[in-house]
C-alpha cells in the first residue's frame, strides 16, 4: 500500500465531521479503490470551539490559522466546509496557491465566484472539485460531466432545496399555512432562524447558475436568473392547485431554447403525473431532459451529514487518481460555451393565475377580454369560494411568452379591480 495522501479540513461542523465519519467507516474501501490511505491530518477551527473530542476520535491535529494546512509540505488537498463567502474564498484561493488541489460544498460561493476559483486552479495546474454543492448527496454534477458528457441536454430542472420542499409538501399533504410549515421546517432543523436564502429561491438560484455551466457550459451570473421563492405562498392556492391535479414544487431550471438559455426558480405547478411531483419532504430530485437519453431522474438526500459528505470524499478520490495520474488542471466540467441568454418574448409557458375580483356579474368578462386581446386562451377555469363581495378566481392559461405575461399583468392591474394575487408557472406532463 502506498503512503497516505493527506488532507487538511477547513471547518469543522455538520459536514466537516461528516467527512470524518466517511472516511473511517469507509476506510478499506476507499484505500482498496485509490490504492492509499486517505487520512484528515489536521482541521481549521475558531479558537472559540471546543472540538477536542473529535480530534482525538479521529487523531487529527486542530489548528487555528489557514497557514498551519497550506504551509504543511504533507498535506496534498484542502476541503473547505465552513461556509458563506469570506474567508472562505480568500482561504482557498490561498490553498490554491500554496499548490494544494481543494475540494468543496460551498455553493453560494461558487454561484458567484465559482469561473474566478475554477480559472485559479487551473493556472495553478490544481484540482478544484465541488459535487456536494448541488443536491447534496446526488451525484449530479459528475453524472451531467462524465456519464452526459455525449448527450444534449436540453433542460435540467429541479427541487434542490430541501427546507422550501419540506414545507410544500406540508401545506399539500396536511394543509399546513405558510406560516405553520416554517416553524415546522425551523423546529426540525430543517430551515435555520433566518430562512432567507430558503424560502426566498436564492439557495435554488445558486444551485441553477453552477448546473447552467455543467449543463449548457454557460456561466451566468446571480442577477440573471430569474427568482421567486414561496415565501407567503397562499395555502388557497396550493389546495386550488391540487384541485386542478397539480402539486406546487419549489422548482430551478435552466432550460435551453435555440442557443440561448434561460435559469429561473420559482414555484411551479407540476402535474401530479410527473415524478418531481412525488418527491416529498426534504428529498432533492434533478430531471435531465436530454435528446439521447430522454428523461433522467436523479433523487436523494440533498443535504446533510453524511450524504454531503459522501460526495466530497468522492471528490478527494478522484483528486487522488489525478495526482496518481498526473492529469492536474483540468476543470471539473471541460464544457465552455458562449453565455446567450434567451429573450422573454421567446421563453413560453402555460401559468396559473389567481385572481380575487369582486362578486358581480360580468367581472369574468373583464378577465376574458384582456386575455382575449392578448391572444391568449384559457385551460381551465375554476371558481372558487365567494364571501358574498368577492370570489377567487383561478385559470390556467394556453402558452404564452413573459412579455405577454406581463402586458396581462399590467392591463389587469391598469383596467380592472381584481387582485392578483399569485403568478405560478404550470409544468407541461
Ligand atoms: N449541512 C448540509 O447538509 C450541507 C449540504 C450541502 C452543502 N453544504 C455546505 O457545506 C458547508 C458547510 O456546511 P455545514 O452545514 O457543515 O456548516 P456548519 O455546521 O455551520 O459548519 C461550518 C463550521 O465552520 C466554522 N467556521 C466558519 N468560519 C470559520 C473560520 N473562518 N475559521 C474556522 N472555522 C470557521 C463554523 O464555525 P462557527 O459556527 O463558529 O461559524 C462551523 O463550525 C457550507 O458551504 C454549506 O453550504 C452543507
């Protein structure tokens, strides 16, 4: 057997200690498939924490400067898992540097600074590796880089924030408010104190910008992504919804039109036919629709201990066989395109329009010849209760474009005394 390939950890929370945990429990099979010893030496950690427990478990060395890892000749791979942006790109940017390949989960940083750090690397002839910072413990961006490498992809969509799902498929299932679900999600440890990045799409618009760049090799940025999360999300709505034989699914996709691409997140009405429909709770999903393949689905846990930590230490692994290789540098996905994004009179859709108008005769007129003069037809329209002064209104709409989308919402709002009260987009079966 060869000598260990030492790695130091940046970090030592829920998935640092994850890594810990797969790396001893997995230790022969890992050694047996690399052909060495994959060993944490040593960890970064606040002065304020107390991880001496864990670092004798697991006989690493705890540390409390950045230059204790990068400056150590034996230590080959950094894995950063603290968190947000700073220090966190400054210390890998460092690692990088100092000559260290880095594995890591932080999608937020890499949604925004991920072409910087990947350019980095690769002039430092370095591996960069980052699976666990889309869906957690699916293998999702290895398989959209290797196994879909000769496949056109034509659009990637998915629930790949396990918080916002978990409190969907409350308010589906056990017709739980908004309000009820979170406190729900927060008291499981699902949803942290400050939800922001959950029910607002952020964290599912950080996940669309790095699958853009596997999927289509375009690197967009944050801004162009269009984002709407389920924050106040009407449990009326969500009823009417199942009514009508859909599910409300936080959904992100990047969806290619032409040669163009277009990354949203934002809820949408899945048909109860499609398989992301039956994805519950805080389980994650990726649908692949591509012209070789057709449709794929990928499921699994999208966070957590040691799912997450699954997929960095398979990161470390193919690290090792590089090293053992010598075919440093190359990016994680090699796939570079253009960025062209697509236009809103070309990205088309049906939608689910729900309207409070008052409980009059020929108020649904109003409704019909705005969509009329938009050409614009309906799928279906429902009723639902009336207080005697006003009724909600749902329709779901023919096809129609973002520009139209938005002409009927400002003709509504300009001639009419409905309420619009929600705007969701309704998946094809
Ligand atoms: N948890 C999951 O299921 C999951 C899934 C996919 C991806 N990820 C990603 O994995 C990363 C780690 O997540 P986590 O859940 O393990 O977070 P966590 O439990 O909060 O762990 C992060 C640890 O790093 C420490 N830390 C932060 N800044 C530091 C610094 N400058 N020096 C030394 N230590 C520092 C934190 O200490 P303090 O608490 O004192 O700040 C904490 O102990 C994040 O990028 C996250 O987005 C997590």
């Amino acid at each position: 057997m060869e000598k260990p390939v030492k790695v130091g950890l940046l970090g030592l929370g829920v998935v640092g200690t994850g890594v810990l945990e797969i790396l001893s429990d997995h230790q022969n099979k890992i050694e047996k498939s690399i052909g060495c010893p994959l060993a944490v030496t040593k960890a970064l950690i606040r002065p304020t924490e107390d991880k001496a427990a864990i670092a004798e478990k697991y006989d690493l060395q705890l540390v409390h400067e950045l230059s204790d890892i990068i400056e150590d000749p034996e230590i080959d791979i950094v894995v950063e898992v603290m968190g947000r942006i700073e220090p966190a790109k400054t210390f890998i940017a460092e690692a990088l540097k100092a000559g260290k390949h880095v594995v890591t989960a932080n999608k937020d940083l890499l949604a925004q600074h991920g072409s910087e750090l990947a350019s980095l690397a690769h002039e430092q002839k370095r591996n960069l590796y980052y699976e666990a910072s889309v869906a957690g413990g699916i293998p999702i961006l290895r398989t959209i880089a290797n196994s879909l490498a000769a496949d056109d992809i034509t659009e990637v969509l998915g629930i790949v924030n396990g918080t916002t799902n978990y409190m969907l498929t409350k308010m589906v299932t056990e017709q739980m408010s908004y309000d009820v679900a979170l406190k729900q999600a927060q008291e499981l440890g699902f949803a942290e104190s400050d939800p922001t990045n959950d029910v607002d799409g952020i964290d599912a618009a950080y996940k669309m910008v790095i699958l853009s760049k596997f999927a289509f090799g375009m690197t967009i940025t944050m801004d162009q992504v269009k984002v709407k999360g389920i924050r106040g999300l009407a449990s009326e709505d969500v009823s009417m919804a199942d009514s009508l034989g859909y599910t409300v699914k936080l959904i992100g996709s990047t969806k290619k039109t032409g040669d163009s691409i277009s990354a949203e997140v934002g809820p949408v009405l899945v048909p109860n036919t499609h398989p992301l429909a039956s994805i519950h709770n805080e389980f994650n999903a990726v649908f692949v629709k591509s012209s070789g393949i057709g449709e794929s689905m990928y499921y699994g846990p999208g966070a957590g201990a040691r799912p997450t930590a699954t997929s960095i230490v398979a990161d470390l692994m193919t690290i090792v066989n590089k090293i053992q290789l010598g075919t440093l540098g190359h990016r994680f996905s090699e796939y570079t395109q253009p960025t062209k994004l697509t236009a809103p009179e070309e990205s088309f859709s049906k939608y689910f329009l729900s309207l409070e108008m008052p409980d009059e005769t020929g108020q649904f007129l109003q409704l019909a010849e705005i969509m009329a003069n938009a050409g614009v037809g309906f799928e279906q329209v429902v009723q639902g209760k009336s207080d005697g002064k006003k009724a909600r209104v749902v329709v779901i709409t023919h096809q129609l474009s973002e520009t139209m989308l938005a002409t009927i919402k400002k003709e509504i709002a300009e001639k009419t005394n409905f309420d619009l009260l929600a705007s969701m987009k309704v998946m094809e079966g």
